[in-house]
C-alpha cells in the first residue's frame, strides 16, 4: 500500500535541522509531524543520506520509524531511532532525512567512544612466590578511536586479610601521637600512610610486562597480547590475592591462588605436617615369672 501524501509538515527542533549527537549505534530522536490537510495522512518510511558519513564507513545509517497515522489538524510527536555505522570516525557529518517525500537537514555529531574489549578478564597465576610466567589476552577495539595497550609495570596486590592487617598497624601507631585520640583527621591520615604501607609490605607487588613493546590497536582491531609476569619473592602460600590493571575503562584482574596438592607435598617436604600419633606404650609391664624354689 501506498503512503497516503495530504498537507502534512514535518517540524525539526530549531527549524528546518534535525541534529544528533552521540557515539557509534543507536541515537533516538523524536520528530513533530503535522497535519494540515482535511485528509488522513499515513507515514511508514524514513531514510538518512549522508554522503560524507558513507564515504567514511561503506554503509549508510539506519533508521526506524514506527507507521504514523495524523487525522486532519493533528499533530504529533514521533521517535525515531537512527543507527550510526559502528566504528564511524568522531567528527560532523551532514545529510538529508527523508519522510515520506519531505526533506529536513540533519547534523551528525559523532563523539568518541572508547571500549576496549579483554579476554580473558581475569588471569588466574599459582601462589609460587618468585616465579615467572608467560600469559596472553585478547584485545580487541570496539570503539572508533585508536587504543594503544602499553606497559602494564607494577600492580598493587591485596591478600583477603589486608583490612585487619591495615587496622592493626594504625591501631599500633595511634596511642604515639601525642594523644590526639579525639582527631578524626588524623586517623585517617594514619590509616592512609600505615595501612597502605603494610600491604605493600605484606603483599608486595606484581610485574607485569608487555611482551613487544606498545602496540596500536585500530578501530575494529583484534590483537593477542603477550604478558610477562613476575610474582613477588615473598607471599604467603595459603593465601588469595588479587591485583587489578586499568585498560582503558577496562579492568585486568590478577589472582594469585593456593594450589592445595602443591602445599601439602611442600609441608611435608619441610617436616610441617603433625607427625602421626602412634600407639602409646602400655603402663603394665609383662608378669615375671618366678623361679622354681
């Protein structure tokens, strides 16, 4: 079925321009229709051109419109949601909106949009206090921008008692300051330079280095990163620990986990294991037997 074309108008907001601002995909938007006509006046169809925008990508945005149906005199309000081809450069882009043989300008403002995507996110290491190990991500680019993934370099461990060993150490230090019990100020301030300095102290630090140097990763772009790790040369081996590395407005999570079967061979390599109980020796001693008279 054909569009039924009476005396409508199509308003934009500010005039005769539609703009839109947003990053790569979906942006809605909203179209005011009129009718002025003395007819029913049925819209089903929209399209984008934009000359510029598909130079720059090969596709040309999408939009979609649900059918409006305007009685002589009305007007209406009608979302729309206009599709921008993923990985289209930042930068304006203009065009043409066509609804049903009218035409209004349109502004694309493309921001920039950041999404690096890591897999894995959690790279799972032995507690071998020392040793050093070779593990690989994926990193892929589904932003528009380019991404560079660098050195990684040190990474702050944290262990699962790292709150009690942080309010320990403050508690220790707090009585010395000259009786300041009352300022909370204070406290905080030797919560922040004793706690933080104990888990240094305790936890110790992760090295991670990226094997190859920098690298670009393009827009679209998939890359396999080579990571090289060294753990610190002190760590608890009956404990978890966790570090995390910002990518981006992405997280690289470390743990560090006790393998069991590993540690109870080792305890009992170094003589750790309770010895097993053995059978006491019975208090009764064996009958003499006495000699024939």
């Amino acid at each position: 079925m054909r569009e039924r074309l009476t005396d409508y108008s199509l308003l934009a907001d500010g005039g005769r321009t539609v703009t839109l601002v947003g990053a790569p995909g979906p942006i809605s938007h909203q179209l005011e229709f009129h009718n002025g006509g003395e007819q029913r006046a049925i819209l089903r169809q929209a399209t984008i051109v934009s000359p510029q925008l598909e130079t720059a990508t090969g596709q040309r945005p999408g939009v979609v419109m649900p059918s409006v149906v305007l009685h002589p005199g009305q007007a209406r309000r009608v979302p729309i949601r206009i599709t921008i081809p993923i990985h289209t450069p930042p930068g304006r882009y203009d065009g043409k909106l066509l609804v049903a043989g009218q035409t209004v300008d349109v502004v694309i403002h493309v921001v920039e949009d950041y999404d690096l995507d890591v897999a894995p996110t959690e790279v799972v290491l032995e507690n071998r206090a020392g040793d050093r190990t070779v593990r690989q991500i994926v990193c892929t680019n589904r932003g528009n921008v380019p991404l560079v993934i660098g050195e990684i370099g040190a990474v702050v461990l944290d262990d699962e008692l790292t709150n009690c060993r942080s309010l320990r150490a403050v508690t220790a230090a707090w009585p010395d300051e000259d009786g300041q019990h009352d300022a909370i100020d204070r406290f905080v301030d030797l919560f922040v330079k004793e706690g933080w300095k104990k888990v240094v102290e305790h936890s110790g630090v992760l090295r991670v280095h990226t094997a190859g140097g920098s690298r670009e990763l393009l827009p679209g772009q998939t890359q396999v990163v080579e990571l090289e790790i060294t753990l610190p040369d002190k760590l608890e081996p009956r404990t978890r620990y966790t570090g995390v590395a910002p990518l981006y407005m992405s997280d690289l999570t470390f743990r560090i986990v006790p393998v069991r079967g590993r540690l109870d061979a080792g305890d009992e390599a170094t003589g750790d294991v309770a010895p097993s109980r053995k059978a006491a020796p019975s208090k009764k001693s064996a009958p003499t037997r006495k000699s024939a008279s």
